[in-house]
C-alpha cells in the first residue's frame, strides 16, 4: 500500500505556554483502497505531554528542603562524649540530612529544567532579559548545594527561584505571592 508522507508544522497559541501541532496523516481505508483521503488532526500540548501543568511551587518546596537539610546540617553538634551509640546516632542523622538534601536538590534541579526549556519560549526573553542567567544560575546552585554544605548557595538558590516565580506568574499575567512553607 503506498502513503505519502505526512507534514508537521508547529505554531504557537497566542498564550504562547501550548504548542500546536497540525499533522496531515493517511487514514487507512477499511476497503484497502490505495486513494485514500487524509484527515487532518489537531493535537495541543506543552510539551512532551498533554497535562498542561506548570508551576514552580514544586521547585520552591524542592529548593525550602535543600535549605533546611543545610541549615540542619550546620546546626547539629558533634557528640561531646564518643561513644559508639553516640557516633552512630551523629552519623546517622548527618547521613539522612545530606541524602535528603541531594535528593531534593535534583528534584529542584529537574523542576526548574522543565519549565526554563518546556514552559519558557523566546518571546518571554523581551519582557525577561534575564530569564537564561536566572535559569542557568538557579541549576548551578542546585547543584553547588548537593556538593557543598553552604547556608549561603542555600540562600541563593531561593533567591533565584524567587525570581523565577516572579517571572513565571508575570508572564501568565497574575500576581501571586510568593509565600514559603518554612
């Protein structure tokens, strides 16, 4: 059976968040005729998949946990008296407090990644000049605390994403607060 190929174009939506796909496609004929017609379908999403779904809240909560794990980290006191239980102890919470911290550190990471290169598009660099400098920042924070134990990157990482929820939510065109869990 012969099909011609099939043309995809993409354009934007005016809210300039969802992609549009326009596919021409060979629809099978029941009868196996080889004339047949092609249907246009129309698909909507803004990215990978249809969900629709942004918000960097999920990064704010990622990053409100890499900068309690660090202060956590800094605050707890090397026993006074060794022991093996009061070693063990120490370890212990020091080793849950990093593992935690690294892995919230990646989920912040992640976060922030899918909305610079999935929800941000380039006409949002007019009104946000700084949008590649604050992204670009903001992950290397993300990964400066996994390795490093500094209140201080802690501190800049929610500074930047800060800034991050102050774009994003202008760019959406309402005003929300930007309020911490901690």
């Amino acid at each position: 059976m012969h099909f011609s190929h099939y043309v995809e174009k993409q354009a934007l939506q005016s809210s300039c968040d969802v992609r549009q796909a326009h596919i021409d496609m060979p629809v099978l004929n029941p009868h196996g005729m080889e004339d047949t017609p092609y249907t246009l379908i129309e698909a909507s999403a803004h990215c990978d998949g249809p969900c629709g779904v942004y918000d960097p809240a999920s990064a704010r909560v990622a990053g409100e946990a890499v900068q309690s794990m660090t202060k956590k980290m800094l605050a707890l006191e090397y026993p006074q008296v060794f022991s093996s239980q009061s070693m063990a102890t120490y370890m212990n919470t020091m080793s849950r407090y990093a593992a935690i911290k690294e892995e919230e550190a990646q989920k912040c990471k992640k976060e922030l990644l899918v909305l610079w290169t999935d929800f941000f598009k380039p006409i949002h660099l007019d009104a946000h000049p700084e949008l590649h400098d604050t992204f670009w920042t903001a992950a290397k924070l993300c990964s400066a605390c996994k390795v490093e134990v500094s209140a201080q990157h802690a501190q800049e990482l929610m500074d930047a994403i800060e800034a991050i929820h102050t774009m994003f939510w202008s760019i959406k065109g309402r005003e929300v607060p930007w309020i911490r869990a901690s």
